[in-house]
C-alpha cells in the first residue's frame, strides 16, 4: 500500500490526534483527498472518511449539529484553500462543535510540490477572519519532541465547545529537500 514519506510532517501529527483522541468512543475524524488521507492506513488508522475536497469540514460540521462528539476534520492546507474555507465559514456560522486540524505542509505535495496560494502566516489571518475564535486558533509543530504538547492542545480543543481550528505547521519532506 502507499506510504507517507519518511519524515512526512503528518506523521507526527497524527501521532498526536491519536494521543488526544484517546478514551474517546465513539470519535469521528474526517478527512479529504491528499497525501494524509493515508492516516487511514496502519501505522496511524487516524482518520475515518476520505470523499473528497472540502467534504471534511462539512462532514465534522453535520455530524456535529447531529450531536457526535467529538467530530475532527483533517484537511491539508493547499485542499483548505481550494474547497475548505465555504464549509468553514457554514460551522462557524452555525457554532458547530468540531475541530479543525489543518495539516500546513506549505505546498501541493500529492500533485507535484506546487507552491500553495497562500502563505502559511496568512492562513492563520485567513482563518481569523472567517470568524473562529482567536483563542480557538492554534499553531503547532509537528515534530515527535512536541507530540505530548501537540495531542494536549489538541485535546483542549476537541473539548471546547464551538468551531477550533488547529494548524500544524511543518514544511513537506520532499519540497524541503528540494529547496535545499
């Protein structure tokens, strides 16, 4: 089966949701189409839904208003920026109780390494702007030395109540080694 590149950024965030989604049961995490959808697979099984661009976000978002709990989208951010922002605007409108992980590897990794339309700094504005809370947006680094940090913020979230955005932040392996 696929793989996620040695030193992919979304291991070690999803090392981390599955950390804070402990003792949750049941729990929904959503996700969309691109190189995380493979937090499906073993080792990580992170991840329940893959349907396409964009659907996670409105996934969380309904089964929220159903009343699931907790309901985690993960999308990644070029997908955000293409198909996300409308679902996102819908939850926060609505207060949807749900999280949002944005996994920032600051390109379009599964199509080709292209640069993202927007930079990373100005998706947290971005996110701002659309109406979440600005203590309910949070920027993590995904590293394994941050993991028990990364899946305690995580947790906070997923227990607050209303629309949270988590951004991990953390360059794609192979566009960094490519710059390099």
């Amino acid at each position: 089966p696929p793989q996620r590149c040695a030193g992919c950024p979304h291991r070690d965030s999803y090392d981390a949701l599955n950390q804070a989604l402990a003792g949750f049961e049941p729990k929904l995490v959503t996700s969309d189409i691109g190189c995380y959808t493979l937090g499906y697979l073993p080792p990580h099984q992170a991840i329940e839904t893959c349907l396409c661009m964009g659907a996670s976000v409105g996934m969380a978002r309904g089964a929220a208003e159903a009343g699931f709990h907790p309901a985690v989208a993960v999308i990644g951010d070029s997908t955000f920026l293409h198909s996300g922002i409308t679902p996102l605007v819908d939850a926060v409108a609505s207060g949807a109780n749900m999280t949002l992980l944005i996994l920032d590897n600051s390109t379009t990794a599964m199509t080709g390494g292209q640069p993202t339309i927007l930079t990373s700094s100005r998706l947290e504005k971005l996110v701002h702007g659309l109406g979440v809370e600005p203590a309910h947006v949070k920027l993590v680094v995904p590293l394994k030395k941050h993991t028990e940090e990364n899946a305690r913020i995580i947790r906070e979230e997923i227990e607050y109540r209303g629309v949270s955005v988590i951004i991990a932040l953390r360059d794609c392996i192979q566009t960094l080694k490519e710059r390099k």
